[in-house]
C-alpha cells in the first residue's frame, strides 16, 4: 500500500512539475535529474548488424540511467546502461535461450564534465560494448546462445530516464529509477543519437518522438563565428560543420559567394540539363531533397523536372506561385505554395524533401509559405528506369514537360546554390568537367554565370520591397524569421528533417587564442530555485501520517466507548415497588454509549411526603 501510495504522489508531482519541449537542434538535450525528464526516441531494431551510438556528458557521480529499450514485455527483453558512480555498467537479455541478465562494467571516472561516445553493435554471435573504443578498451563481448531471435517489435529508446509507468521487461526497473533515496535521473547532455536503419548501412540520426524536462544549451565543437554570413553551425560534438544553404554563400565557413546563373531562356533553348549514368541510384529512389535559391520577375517557368510519363517530380513556377508534383505510378500528388507572389524580384529560398509519398515543400524556411501532400497510392519509389535518365532544369523540351502548368515553359530570372541529392548543380553544369559529369547546356548565350556586380541583377534586387522580401536574409537579426516547422501535418509518411532545417542557436563566444578552447556554457536565463520535489514528498507523507494516526486513534476511542445509557428492561407482569426503577437504572448502566454524549440529570420520582402541586 505505501508503495502504490508513493507511486501515485511520484505520478502527480510529475505531471504538475513536467514540461514538454520542442526541440532546436544543437550539440544534444541537457537533462536536470528531474522526475519525468527524459527523452524519447524512435525504436532501434534488434538485429545483426545494427549499431546504436551516442554521446553523453555529466559531471555527476551518482548512479543514474543513461538509456533503456525492451520489447513491450513480449519476451522480457531489455538492454540498458547506467552510470554507477561514474563507471559504466551495461546490462542485456536479449533471445530466449539467454535465461540470465548478463552485465558488463568499464572501470573509468566518465563524471569528468566531457563528451564520451557510447557505442553498442550487434553481430549474429554476441553484443558489443564500448566507451571511447578510441581510448579505452571495449567490455568484454556477450554471447548470444544459438538459435537467438530478436523481439519481433522493440519498443521506443529512452534516454536519460523513463515515463511513470511500473510495467517494463525488466520488473525492478521502475523501483531501481525512483523508489530509492535519490531518483537515479541522469544529469547532463546526451546527444548525436544515431542507428542504423539497414544492415551495415550507414548511421543516421535518431527521431526525436518527446522530449519533457529538457533544454539545448549543450554545445561541442561550435563557437561563436564559426560560420560567416548566417550560417548554421551544426554541431556533431567533436567535430561541426557549417549549413550554408540559404544563404548566398558556400565554403567551410560559408565565406565564398555561391555561383550565380543568369537565365534568359526562349522556348526552343536555354535550360540545362543532367544526364544521369544508368547505374545511378538516383534512377529509382524512396527519398529525394532539392533546394535552391531563385530570384525572377516572371509569373511563370519550368525550375525542374525529371521523369517521364507515370513516374515524374516537377517543379514549375504558375502566376507567380511555386508548385510542385510527383507521381510514382499511381497518381499524382500536387503541392503548391500560398497565394504569395514569389515573382517580386527578390531572392527566396526554396526546400523540397519527399519520402516515399509524403512530400513537402517550405519556402524561405517557413516564413513565406509551407505545405505539404500525401499520395494515396501504394507506389512509393520513383522508378525512371527504361523511361528517361536525364534531368532538366530552368525548362526543357515541349514534348517532355507535358505535365507542366507553367506558360510559357522556359525560365526567367537568376538562380543559385541549387543542390540536388549531392549535386551541386550550378558550379557542376559551369565547371570544366560538366560533360564528364553528364551536364550540357543548350544555349550558353542564354544559360551564363551573373556576378554579384551585374547591372541587371542590382537593378532586379533593387526593384524587391522590403514588405515583400525573402524572410531569410542573412542580414536578419531575427532568427525566427528563418525557422521551418519541422512538425509534419497527417499523413501517411512524415519525412525525415535533416539537422540542417532548424533555427540559428545560441552558441558560445569564440576563444581569442588559437588553439581555440570552448568555454562553458552559461544560460542567459538562469533556471528559477524552487523547493525541491524530495521536500514536497516529504510533507506530504508527513501530513498524510498525521491524518492516518488521528483517524486511528478517533476510530479506537470511538470502538471503546461506543454504546448509550439505556436501562435494563423487568420481566413482563412483575410489579415494581417505588423508586425501583431509578435503582435498576443506575446499576444497569454499562459502558454502551457513544464517545461524545450530553449528559442529562434523571428525575426523582414524587414520594408520598411530597403532596401534589395545585395550579
């Protein structure tokens, strides 16, 4: 009873104290050790050949869960990790045949305030453990029996801690977390969560499904100017990157002013197209991603296409508004952009990202407009074998753009950092190599490079009124301005969000001295101090004993005392002599009564010396 009584008051504190986060992408999540702080992420399949990794970093030794993953309580199958005073200790029963709970510990202090890389694989024979494999030698492998099936269905991965609930595949869990002395709630950053989701295939980043009790100001390998110009800086804890997309710019340090192609095309010429190898994989796909820069006074134009007949993506600009299609050979699905006019002269910025069925489009990161559509078909690859293995762009040939809406066909107006897939289009169609890798233009009086200089393209840009520009210019201060939902709408498949689609962060000052040394991340907002969540437990009990040792003590007093003063009734036909009757009740009386009575005297009854009163 008293523990389903804790169980209960953990549960209301919880969902009283709880908060749910939407998560910016940075280094990783921070976590507080704080009941219902953790995170939840999409499940990792249990099979040969998969790899689990992650980093985590704490400067606290108190024994704590890192992660937990099981099968539903299917087989009673789990796997965890947890921090005991700093050392590691790794634990699993995975297969049927594995009838005992096999652990593995790495003898190291990892409460030193650094980043660790946790990395767990998984062979046909046995599991692998490691910490900093790069430094500290792995754990000794578990076997696994003969004949070992993993679960059929995993449940989620959580991280850092776990909901209030008492049924996991390992029965203790939930009294080894919170039923002790201090809740074993991790404190610190975990991030970089990344699985594999094919055999021996490489690893990507985990979906984030909830996260509650978090932050983002945990940081790894980016400082303050890392990337120039507004450039993400994306942070891969050891190591970071720059995303320059959007921006105008390119280089490690989005420094270098992206190639700029002027396109003034007629309807016979004047596009550029890619002729794929046939041994591309880009000729049949689940999943593609295109992004562009493009900045025109025209109403209408053909942007992209590749396909032909059934199986197509096409990108076209009809009266001014971006639209998209696709069709995998069971339908078309039709996308397009809000009634703003996107034929204003100023540069926008455009992001296309399909899977399988689900494709959506956002246009300058979100501000100025974003949607998404969803194919009913079954179909969910784009399969352009035997049809047609070369990629238009800016127009194409009447015959093939028969799907297009857009009148005329041919673009107009100027275009840069177009990425598709790998390809970087522009620099790829203009450079020295273009035929060698596939790229020829029809007409290169009408298809030539524009310098930031040009006449005509300052005039263009001069002609974009501020009301109506792009709503990620990186000469904004207001980095929300550049945030894109990345909050998927129903549908049957929600794409996958690169790290590279979020809102500018914070990040730490640049150290003055080379080599540069990252200092510590101080919050601008420092989190308010409260009563701890242990002390309101504390008085609740109390005043829960309280109440339960008065309700007691009510109860026997009440049980011992319980009864009235009645007297004892004479035999039916026997007659009593005078004032018999006060005497029967005097010793009559016996200890029935109630706890709490009045008490009322008896009155005497009249004697023969007493006459009657006259009125």
């Amino acid at each position: 009873m008293l523990k389903n009584t804790t169980v209960f008051l953990l549960m209301m504190i919880a969902s009283l104290t709880s908060t749910e986060a939407l998560v910016e992408e940075s280094a990783g999540l921070r976590f507080f050790g704080q009941i219902l702080s953790y995170a939840e992420y999409e499940p990792w399949n249990w099979r040969p050949n998969a790899t689990l990794q992650f980093f985590f970093q704490t400067s606290s030794k108190k024994n704590a869960l890192v992660f937990y993953q099981d099968d539903h309580g299917s087989k009673q199958q789990f796997m965890d990790l947890w921090l005991l005073n700093g050392e590691a200790r790794f634990r699993a029963r995975i297969g049927q045949e594995m009838e005992e709970v096999e652990q593995r510990y790495i003898k190291h202090n990892f409460a030193d305030s650094k980043w660790h890389r946790v990395k767990i694989e998984l062979s046909e024979k046995e599991i692998i453990f490691s910490v900093d494999d790069d430094v500290i030698r792995p754990a000794k492998p578990i076997a696994f029996a003969k004949n070992t099936e993993p679960p059929a269905k995993n449940g989620a991965l959580f991280v850092a801690g776990i909901p209030m609930e008492t049924k996991w595949s390992y029965p203790t869990l939930f009294s080894e977390v919170f039923i002790t002395s201090t809740p074993a709630l991790f404190e610190g950053c975990v991030g970089d969560v990344r699985t594999n989701r094919s055999p021996n295939g490489r690893l990507e980043r985990a979906r984030l499904r909830h996260s509650a009790g978090t932050s983002t100001n945990c940081y790894g390998a980016c400082y303050s100017g890392r990337c120039s110009n507004g450039g993400r800086c994306i942070d891969k804890i050891r190591e970071s990157e720059c995303d320059c997309k959007g921006t105008g710019y390119e280089g490690e340090s989005c420094r270098k002013v992206s190639t700029i192609v002027h396109m003034n095309a007629h309807k016979y010429g004047g596009y550029i197209s890619q002729r794929l190898r046939d041994d591309s994989p880009h000729l049949s796909t689940e999943k593609n991603t295109l992004d562009f820069m493009f900045l025109t006074q025209a109403k209408d134009g053909v942007i992209f296409y590749m396909g032909r007949d059934k199986d197509h993506l096409l990108v076209d600009l009809v009266n001014g508004s971006m639209r998209v299609q696709a069709d995998f050979g069971g339908g078309p699905v039709v996308v397009q952009s809000s009634n703003h006019d996107l034929s204003d002269s100023c540069w926008h910025y455009v992001e296309i990202n399909r899977r399988k069925t689900r494709v959506k489009v956002a246009i300058d990161r979100g501000k100025t407009g974003k949607d998404n559509g969803t194919s009913s078909a079954s179909h969910v690859t784009l399969n352009l074998n035997n049809q047609s293995n070369v990629i238009y762009y800016g127009g194409g040939p009447p015959e093939v753009l028969h799907f297009a809406q857009a009148k005329p066909l041919s673009f107009k107006g100027f275009l840069k950092q177009f990425h598709f897939e790998k390809f970087n289009v522009l620099d790829d169609a203009l450079g020295d190599d273009a035929r060698r890798k596939g790229f020829s233009i029809t007409d290169d009086d009408r298809v030539s490079r524009a310098w930031p200089s040009n006449i005509l393209l300052k005039n263009t840009e001069s002609e974009c009124r501020a009301d109506e520009g792009s709503g990620c210019n990186p000469s904004d201060d207001d980095s929300d301005s550049c945030k894109l939902s990345t909050i998927p709408t129903e549908g049957k498949v929600s794409s996958t969000e690169p790290p590279t689609l979020t809102t500018p962060r914070r990040i730490p000052p640049k150290p003055q001295t080379p080599p540069p040394v990252r200092q510590k991340i101080q919050d601008p907002t420092p989190r308010p101090k409260g009563v701890s969540a242990w002390v309101i437990i504390l008085i609740v009990l109390a005043a829960m004993a309280v109440v339960l040792i008065s309700v007691f003590l009510l109860y026997r007093w009440n049980h011992r005392y319980t009864g009235s003063f009645k007297p004892a009734k004479a035999e039916e036909g026997q007659p009593q002599e005078p004032g018999a009757e006060a005497e029967q009740q005097q010793s009559a009386r016996v200890y029935n009564q109630p706890a709490f009575f009045v008490y009322k005297p008896h009155k005497k009854p009249p004697t023969a010396q007493s006459p009657p009163v006259s009125i």
